[in-house]
C-alpha cells in the first residue's frame, strides 16, 4: 500500500495532476481512507490478499490550501475516489490580509519567491471542510499553527493536538480519525506522538516508504511526496518506490526514536 503527500495544487497545475492521476490509477487502486483502513486489516488477516490485485494508494493534502478545495477535491472525485485533507485552525481561521503572511512565514517557509497567485495562497474556509467532509473526503488534523512539534514546549502540545483536533471536529461534525506532524521526518518527539496516539486512529509522517500492512502500524504511516508538478520520469520513480531504500535508515530511526518496533512476522 502507498500513501502519497501532495502540498499545492494550483489551477494551472489542474491538467498535470490528471495525467498523474491517469498514470497512477493504471497502476494502483485509489481509495479513501475507510478503504485503506479496511484493506490494512484484511491484509494483515489474509497475508495472500495483496498479490491479487493493483496495490492500494491513498492521496493525502497538507495544509488545507485553498487550492486543495477548489482543484484537488473534485479532480480525485472525478477518479472515484476521495483524499484526506490535513487543516491547520490557524490558517483556517485568518483573515485575507493574515492569510497570504501565515502561509509564507508558518507553512512555505523555503524563502523563495511567492509562488501562489495573491488569491491561492489562503486557506480553506471551515464551510468548504464541512463540504469536504459531506462529500466523502477525510479531514485530518496538522496541528492547530503549523508548529514543529519537536521545537514545541511540551505544555503547548494540547493545544497543537489535541484543542486542534476539537476545533476541526466542530467544523465537519465528524471525529478527526488522522494527524500528520509538519515539517520533516523527525519534527516529532515521543511525547508528542503519545498524545496524537490517544486522540487519533491514524498518525502520517513526512518520511517515504511503502506501508507493510503486517509490519507496520497505523500510529506511524509513510507518505511519500510526490508533488503535481513532478514530471512524469519523477512521479513514476517515486510511485515505483525506487527512493524508499534511500530513507530505510530514516524509518528506522524514527520508529526506534518513537519506540515503534516493526511487528514481527
Ligand atoms: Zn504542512
């Protein structure tokens, strides 16, 4: 099973995300999340069930961009399948002007050039989730500001957990079954990953891998970036898992970190 991380998703990128969509629905199954998480238990049952048909893939959008509404959502719908959506409060919660200032000081922090079209760079308004989440998308939780988790004082971690995952419960009506900690692979303490245990199904990490659904646990979920301006050559070497090799010591590390032993066979 694969999980892809994908952050924006502009309006002039809409065509190049389809053809990625085209190539990888040949190759994969696209499912949602109640799908994923079924498909994990049966294969962990049922360790044949795999090899019978294409590999299950999950796409998942950080930061809850407008632009995830407005392109993403309907472009996977028109595939038949539904995405996870991780929101930041915050974010949601500026005006215009806060927007486009949070956006590239708390989430695109690269220092490069604005990329965005002026209008693009904001957030989700809490109505367009609740929409998303009528219309079958799973809304997640990515921590209520945009924090890095492993810089955060520890008395700022409920706040940033688990206050965040209320909010956006407040907003879809439904339970926050998903978080996924910003930043990089190891922007993650495991005092912070207790308490995302406690108060979701699903934790996702910014680290590549292919999920083992019989080694590994859904409290620590690999995402591989694959962004939609890839090009083909790049998203396919992606998609194939040819770059997992390169963060084995990586996945390794953060499970010893975490204290998430695989499970043995
Ligand atoms: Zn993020």
């Amino acid at each position: 099973m694969l999980v892809i991380e994908v952050h924006e998703t502009p309006e002039r990128d809409e065509r190049l995300f389809r053809q990625q969509l085209e190539w990888a629905a040949r190759h994969f199954t696209l499912v949602d999340l109640p799908t994923f998480a079924r498909l994990w238990q049966e294969y962990r049952t049922n360790p044949r069930a795999p090899s019978k048909c294409k590999p299950p893939l999950l796409f998942t959008f950080d930061d809850g961009r407008l632009n995830n509404y407005s392109v993403a959502a309907p472009v996977l719908e028109s595939f038949g399948t539904r995405g996870v959506f991780f929101v930041v409060p915050q974010f949601v919660q500026c005006n215009p002007q806060e927007a486009r200032q949070f956006y590239y000081s708390r989430i695109d922090t690269r220092q490069l050039p604005p990329s965005l079209p002026e209008e693009e760079a904001c957030s989700m308004t809490p109505q367009q989730i609740a929409d998303l989440s009528r219309r079958g998308h799973s809304v997640g939780n990515h921590t209520y500001s945009h924090v890095n988790l492993a810089t955060l004082p520890e008395s700022q971690l409920h706040h940033e957990i688990v206050d965040s995952a209320a909010q956006i419960a407040s907003w879809t009506g439904q339970p926050v079954d998903a978080f996924a900690w910003t930043f990089s692979w190891d922007s993650i303490t495991p005092v912070a990953w207790k308490l995302i245990q406690q108060h979701h199904r699903f934790c996702f990490a910014p680290c590549p891998g292919s999920v083992d659904c019989r080694a590994d646990s859904p409290n620590l979920i690999w995402r591989t970036e694959v962004e939609v301006v890839y090009p083909p050559s790049e998203f396919r070497f992606m998609y194939a898992g040819l770059a997992n090799p390169l963060w084995r010591r990586k996945r390794e590390r953060l499970r010893a970190t975490l204290g998430d032993p695989p499970t043995p066979r």
